[in-house]
C-alpha cells in the first residue's frame, strides 16, 4: 500500500460520498437480509436490486451508502500488519485520527516465533481491536484489513523486509495461516474481520516499483512467489489478494489473470481482491499500458479484481471510467456484477446484514490497548527474540548488578510505517532500570556545524527556518548526529529535541522523530577531504524527482539553509566541529559498570522503507565505532541489535561475547529485552531469513527474481552465511533422538538436556539427492515448537507425503514427485542439522522432452539474457532476449522448425550449447506489432537422439512457441 498523497484534500473529498454510519432505512423483508439462508442467495438478492450506478460505485474503496436499501458506507483497506494502524489520516471533519492501538512486533518479528499458536492469539487480539475501532467509527475504521503481508524475504535489502515474513514459502504461509485466522475469528460463517493478502506477487523491489518488471521463471514463480499466498489461501485464512505494483513477465500485476484464475482457485470462499493505491492510474500513467481509463478499469474488473483503491475517497472518477468502458463494450454488466457480488461477499461475512450485526458486533471499543493485549505484546515480543550468539555465560544477566546502556536505540522506541501510534513506550533503559542500577549513554555524537564562508553555524533559534547565523556554537546550534547505515544520518537539535529536516522549504526543526511519506529529516555528511563536509540531502523519494536536480544544501545571504546545488561543488561548505564525542563518552561509562548493553539497529523511517531499497547490509559506521569501543573497555558486553531486517555485524559476531536480535517490537520492548536478558524468558526466537555476511554474497541487482539460477536464499546459496536460516540459541540445550520413518510420518524424541524450561523449534528439512533439473540443497518441510522442562522429553511428530515432495515440472506443465532418494534432515537450524536419514519414494521419471509437440518458450530449462514478457494484454507469456535452453530433447530428426513469434527478427536453433552446431534459422518479418503474432517455419538439418537444444534469439523478437518436426 503506498501513502495517499495529498491528504488535506481527504476531509473535502470525504464529503462526496455518504458516510452516515447507520442506514437512512432498512426494510427487515428483503431476501438479502436473511441470515438463514444461503451466502450466494443473499448475494444474488442484494445484486439485482442494485441499480447501475449503485453497482459502480461499490467498486470503489469508499462504498457509498445506498439509502434506499438500508446500506451503510463501507470502507476497504484499514492497515493491521501488527497491531491496527493507519486507516486514513484525517476524518471527514479534517481532524487528525488517533490510531493508537496495540503495537505487536514487526511482522518479520513476529514470523521470528515460529509459533503459529501465539501468532493466532496477536491476529486475534488485532482483529478484535480492530472491531472496537469500528465501533468508535465504522465510516475511518473499516473492518477489511490490508495484512498480512507475505511476499518472501529473498532479498534482506529489501526496503519493507519488515513487513514480510521470511525466505521460505512454507514458513510464511504457516504464519500467515495463523494470523489470518486469528484475525478472521472463529465463528464457522462470520468473520470478525476479513483480511487481505499483500502484493500479489513476486514483489521484493522499491526503486521504481511501478515500471520494473519481475522476470521469474515458471519454476520460481509456482514453487516460490505463488506458493506463500496459496498456502493462507487454501487454509482459509483470508479473504482476497491486494495486488503488486510491479509488473510480472511483462504484464502490470493489476491486470494479472491469475487474480481471476488461479488465485480463486486456490479458496473454497468467494474473495475480495483490491488494486494498491493508485495502481489502477499507473495503467495509463508510469506504466503506460493502457490508453485510457476506461481501457484500464475495464481490464482490471476482467483481471479479477473487485476494487479500486484511487482518487481517495472520492469514487467518481472511477465510476466515470467504468461506465466509459460499459458504453463502449469494454466491459459487460455480467463482468461487473461478479466484482460487486466479490466486494458484497465479505460484507455479508461480516455479519454486517445480519439483523444482530453478526458474532462479533458487540465487540467494544474498550478492547483497545486492553491489559491483556499489553501482556501479550510483551509475550510476543519476548518470543521474537533470537539468541544470536552467547559465549563464556555472557547471558543471561545476574540480577542486581550495574548495567551501562548505550546506543541510539537504547531509551526510544520507534515505531514504523504501519505501525500503529503507542499508548506508551518502555524502552531498553526502563526494562533494564526496573532490574537494578543503570546509566545510560547514546553515543551519538554532538557537533556543530560552522559555514566556513561567514564564520556562523547553523541554528535552530527559529525552528521555523533554521539558518547559518549563530556566532557561536551555542546550544540551538548543536546537534546530535546518529549514523543510520547507507551513509544516512540524523541530526537531532539539542535545544529543541527536534530534527532537521526541509518540509518542502525552509529548514526546519519541527519534528520528535524522523517520519511521513518523504522522509526529509535524511542527511548525508560528506567529508570533501580538506576538513571540510557538505551537506547531502536525502529526505527524498528514489524514485521520483521531487526535488529536482538540487539535492545539496547552500546557504543565502541571509543564512538561511535551502537547496541549491546538484553537486557537493556547488554546495556550502561547513567546518564540522565535535563538541562531544558520544563513542568515547559511552565506552567511559561502559567501564564502570558490571556489564554495557550496547542497542544499536536502525530507524524504520531511515534507509529502507516503502519507496526506498537499502544499498549495503552494514550498521551506520559510528554505530559499529560504538560496538568495538564499549566492548573495548568492558569485557562484559552484549549487543541488543534492533532492526527490521539482518545486518552483516561481522565484528560483533567475532569479538562480542552476547549478541541478542529484536525487531522493533512495539511498546513492551524494553520489559520483554530485560525478561530476555536476565533469563526470565529463555529466548527461542529462530531468523527467518539468511543473514550474509556482505552484499557480495547478493546479486549486484537487488531486482533477480530468479532464486535459482542466482543461488538465493537458504534453499540455493552457496555463500557462508553469518547467520544461517532457522538460527536461534537457547539457555539451555536440546538432545535430539534418532529419526523414525514410517507410514508417512517422521518422528523423534527431544530432550531438555540443562537446567532451565525452554523451547525449541524443531525444523524438518528435505533433500532430493537426483533429479532432472537443479534442486534446493535444503527445503523446509516442516517446523514444530515444543516446549520442555529441564530434563523432560517429547516425541515430535511429523506428516511427511510424496506430495509435500512435489516439484514443478516444467516440461509438462504441472507438479511432479520424481522418484528419488530424500534426505531427512532434522535440527535446530537450517546449518545446525542434528539427525539424519533417507527417504526412498518410487514417483516418476520425466521424461526426455518431446519438441516435436508445440512447445511454450516460456517453459525453458536454462536461459542467458532472456526477458519474460506479455503474451497479449489479458494473458500469457513470452520470451526476449538472448538464447534459452531446452535440456534432454528427444530429437527424432524433424526437419522443420516452426516458430509462433512477433517483432521481427530470427531464432537459431543449435544443439550442445548456445554456440553448438547450428540446425538452421527462421526469420520472422515484421509482424505489425508486438502482439501481432505470425507462424513461421524454416528447414532444419536432421539429428536424432537425446540433445540440449538451444534457441538463440535476435534482439526485437517475441517468440511465444515452437516445434521441431
């Protein structure tokens, strides 16, 4: 979901629709109204009796009222990715809405449990929260919640990496299972709240999301990016998809078949699925894909999506668009009255037509920041935690002695972009406080910053315009610096406590903490190596111009700081004077103490977020100064790492005896690191991702989509990782018993071999030792997290089935379990494999490929350079680009290539490899167009038996499919 641009316009744009919360009338005698009978009769009742015009407009995310029928305004898309956040930013009255909530985890913190059981009592807790903000006021606080998030984590630079989940398909789609039911309730036909599944799919890139196109092979894309929404999907744990802003093989995610298709096909439930914010005009606009509106929406309902999330509130430009596409036969009644039916289905799950209100209606607003969501944040931010290293009895702490907190996250809490606001914040110096003495040091650094053209610093006298007219370095013109990663810095006035950031011109300090959709408070302090540094400005969008070309700060002759250079030559230089260097002052107080905890990370709003990719994988550079100082001058000290996604802390792994991992876990965060810490809660959170120890173990382009052929993730890379997969420590330690295989289930006894109660998440890992194609050197197939006093023992069990070991074969077009050797692989972690043993199942064997038949050129084996494109507008696909390889061919000496292509250009066809003798070419003319196709044959030399054919395609051709007969 991307922020709604100018939101001040939202209260106006709210009055154009009705937003009265109850019906103007509701007559009990309608059929629809009757919750005895069935859903589909219900929906066919309410449909029919619904004008045109009233059938358009509930296509839009702001569902009017229809008065005459007794219907409510019904809004789609409140935030609850965890905890419920933001729904708009302004009521219809233009007053700011106060969003505060229960502040869980991060989603990645959360997967970080594995424990499906505790993510269905948080998904719980959000939906009911999530109800008694509907009952303050159902017109901002819809009940279709836009969560969970599951695209996979394959790539930790990903600016949103905390929303997801994990790397593992499976993984992801248990925790989504878990906190889709929570959200949705139990009831067996009403929902509590009905959630939808974000980005369908294969959506891992912020830089210019909405123009560049996912190239992900028929493989990756049924294995790996389709696989995490249909496991929720199928386990009835949501209600519809959102879909991507990316483009997938060419074609807009907007207008994807599959969201008509295979997506449906995936839930017994009728589905609500929702365009992105805005998405629909990308159509027509960054991506240019249709000419008109009308094209555009009328391709979107055909898609197989049900609402528009544009223009706001104001549903009368999409309305427009559809009836254009309706009167020029884009679009049929029919087609729009299975939308409406889709976006009218969840709301008579919701009990919303019930003559009660449904099951769920009577939830309070009470329940909101209720105690009990309070105790179980702390719970579940407790449980995300992961052990990441813990040498000598570094950890747990002993109770009583004095601690020395440091570091830039030591006493705030932030939250993030759907994030809900906190009631209240415990940070970690509170949690730590409460435990015994401690002192606390942030680390950063106070400078001040003197324009070395007049002599004056910079000063935030005036908040309003901060300017370069101080004669002395005096309180207002001093500012903490905090070094965020990626060369990004903040600059915190310590007069004022507020940041420095643009607001769009002047200079201010204005705000507490970094924040909103452009981030202005973002610096680079650039050293030009004469003693001087400029200012770079960074609280731009990537992606978008919005500042122009001058991103380096000059001062005017008044002093007052703005934006007027687009190289550092051009901008002010200043002379950057540390008045107190918060390394050296923490590693001091770090010295006196029994033991440092030093908490570092990152700030959500800073580096990587929506819209903004991160660059590296490294710690701001004063941040890691931090880590060796204090550990320089106390033996005794543990790194708290907080952070929405892994960080490449190499040295603190080698030299730093405690290492604990927390995402940014919400209001309890520094209760849950102190019941951490000093051993109350024995950690058990496990990583969900790889955790690299540089960005060379990475694709240089963070938009590879293709995990296989670039050896991704857990599953394919072949780098040491300084974390792997499923890594987690305990206080205690677990004896694993040898496996048993039988009648589908592998099983084995675990044992709490120490002195402590703690849990362990056992991890089920498979191998498929021969194949026809390149396989996973590990796949997750199963996870279990049990709990064990000190001493105890319990038998874990799991279901193991040839169809779990199913692959997709491309050469067929479906799934396949090859006969094989499996290797059972049974730990800790992904690297920490404790038993062993195989598995032999007698499936198939794919046979040698048959190109005498029509064959897809998407459904390639190998390839070099090729692009996957758009077969048409409405479905299939097609490839461009370099050469693809079509591995095992039973050649049977065909004579005659023909190809299904357009552009122009021509295909070689060469066996042995993409330089192997040469079969013969056929040459495609112009066909008119890249979706005009032509069929073209050309001879071919004769060869026979098992080969590796190769087809080389020129630049400026499409080819769909071939044979060779």
């Amino acid at each position: 979901m991307r922020k709604r641009r100018g939101l001040a316009l939202l209260a106006a744009a709210l009055l154009t629709v009705p937003l009265a919360a109850a019906p103007a009338r509701a007559d009990e005698s309608f059929p629809f109204r009757d919750p005895n009978l069935p859903l589909q009769a219900r929906i066919d009742d309410l449909v029919g009796r619904l004008t045109i015009d009233e059938k358009l407009s509930l296509l839009h995310q702001y569902q009017p009222a229809i008065p005459r029928l007794g219907i409510a305004v019904f809004k789609s898309g409140t935030e609850a990715l965890h905890g419920v956040a933001w729904s708009n930013d302004y009521d219809a009255g233009g007053a700011k809405i106060d969003a505060t909530a229960t502040v869980f985890p991060q989603a990645v913190g959360l997967a970080s449990t594995w424990d499906p059981a505790l993510i269905g009592r948080v998904g719980s807790a959000v939906g009911d929260e999530a109800r008694g903000l509907h009952a303050q006021d159902p017109t901002v606080w819809g009940l279709n919640l836009w969560a969970p998030v599951v695209n996979l984590l394959r790539d930790p630079r990903w600016g949103r990496n905390e929303e997801g989940y994990s790397e593992d398909p499976l993984l992801s789609g248990a925790i989504a299972t878990a906190y889709g039911r929570g959200l949705q309730g139990d009831d067996p036909d009403r929902l509590k709240t009905a959630p939808t599944l974000k980005h369908y799919a294969a959506y891992n890139n912020e830089t210019l999301r909405d123009r560049t196109s996912s190239n992900v092979p028929q493989r990756v894309l049924n294995e790996y990016d389709r696989k995490t929404f249909e496991i929720p999907l199928r386990n009835d744990a949501a209600t519809g998809v959102m879909a991507s802003y990316n483009l997938i093989n060419g074609r807009p995610a907007t207008v994807d078949p599959d969201l008509a298709g295979l997506v449906r096909g995936w839930s017994d439930q009728r589905l609500f699925n929702v365009t992105d914010a805005w998405a629909p005009t990308n159509l027509t606009g960054s991506q240019g894909y249709f000419a008109t509106q009308a094209e555009a929406n009328a391709a979107v309902v055909k898609a197989g999506l049900d609402s528009f999330t544009v223009n706001d509130a104001n549903g009368a430009p999409t309305v427009e668009a559809l009836r254009q596409a309706l009167d020029h036969g884009l679009l049929t009644e029919a087609q729009v009255d299975t939308a409406v039916g889709n976006a009218l289905s969840i709301r008579f799950r919701l009990g919303e037509f019930d003559p009660d209100g449904g099951p769920y209606a009577g939830i309070p607003a009470s329940v909101v920041d209720s105690p009990a969501h309070r105790r179980l944040a702390r719970e579940a931010a407790a449980e995300a935690m992961v052990l990441l290293k813990n040498s000598g009895g570094a950890l747990p702490l002993k109770a009583g002695g004095s601690v020395a907190v440091a570091g830039p996250l030591g006493d705030t809490i932030y939250t993030d972009w759907y994030g809900g606001q906190l009631p209240y914040r415990v940070t970690a110096l509170d949690g730590l406080s409460a435990r015994g003495p401690a002192s606390y040091s942030a680390g950063a650094d106070r400078i001040a910053l003197k324009d070395v053209t007049t002599g004056r610093y910079v000063t935030a006298a005036d908040p309003d315009a901060v300017a370069a007219t101080a004669t002395t370095a005096e309180s207002a013109a001093q500012f903490d610096s905090v070094d965020w990663g990626d060369g990004v810095s903040t600059l915190r006035n310590a007069a004022n406590g507020k940041y420095l950031g643009y607001n769009w011109g002047p200079f201010v300090t204005h705000e507490t903490a970094p924040t909103g959709w452009f981030v202005q408070q973002q610096f680079k302090v650039e050293d030009q190596g004469d003693g001087t540094v400029v200012l770079h400005y960074a609280g731009y969008e990537t992606q978008e111009s919005w500042f122009g070309s001058n991103i380096y700060v000059t001062v005017g002759a008044d002093g007052k700081l703005g934006l007027g250079a687009s190289t550092a030559a051009g901008a002010a230089r200043f002379a950057k004077e540390v008045l107190a260097d918060g390394v050296t002052a923490a590693a001091a107080a770090a010295r006196k103490a029994d033991t440092a905890v030093v908490v570092v990370g990152t700030n959500p709003f800073v580096a990587g977020r929506e819209a903004h990719d991160r660059t590296g994988l490294s710690l701001g550079a004063r941040q890691e100064a931090l880590i060796e100082a204090v550990r320089a001058a106390n033996p005794h000290t543990v790194v708290v790492l907080q952070s929405s996604y892994p960080e490449a802390i190499n040295w603190a792994q080698q030299h730093v005896p405690g290492i604990v991992w927390t995402t940014h876990a919400g209001a309890e965060t520094g209760n849950a690191l102190a019941d951490v810490l000093y051993g109350d809660v024995n950690p058990s959170g496990k990583l969900t991702q790889t955790w690299y120890r540089s960005t060379a173990d990475l694709p240089a382009d963070l938009n590879q989509y293709d995990i296989i052929k670039t050896k991704q993730t857990y599953q394919y890379s072949s780098a040491k990782p300084l974390y792997p997969f499923g890594h987690g420590l305990s206080y205690t330690d677990f004896r694993y018993g040898s496996l048993r295989v039988a009648d589908g289930r592998v099983s084995l006894t675990v044992t709490n071999t120490g002195r402590r109660a703690g849990d362990e998440v056992v991890q089920l890992y498979t191998h498929q030792r021969t194949s026809r194609d390149a396989v996973a050197t590990e796949q997750l197939e199963g996870f279990q997290k049990v709990h064990l006093a000190a001493g105890q023992s319990k038998v874990v069990t799991f279901s193991l089935t040839p169809r779990d070991l199913a692959r997709w074969d491309v050469t067929r077009q479906r799934w396949v379990t090859e006969t094989s050797v499996y290797d059972l692989l049974v730990g800790s972690s992904s690297a920490d494999l404790r038993q062993r043993a195989s598995l032999p199942v007698r499936g198939e064997t794919i046979p040698a490929r048959d190109l005498s038949k029509t064959t897809r050129a998407e459904t390639f084996d190998d390839y070099s350079g090729a692009r996957l494109l758009d077969e048409s507008k409405a479905s299939g696909t097609v490839v461009a680009g370099d050469w693809i390889a079509f591995e095992d061919a039973a050649l049977r000496g065909g004579r005659t290539l023909t190809v299904r292509a357009s552009g122009a250009g021509s295909v070689q066809v060469r066996v042995g490899s993409p330089t192997g003798r040469l079969l013969g070419t056929a040459t495609v003319g112009d066909t008119g167009g890249i979706y005009s196709y032509a069929d073209v044959t050309a001879p071919l030399s004769a060869v026979s038996g098992r080969q590796d054919v190769y087809l080389v395609l020129s630049s400026g051709l499409r080819l769909a499919s071939f044979s060779i007969r």
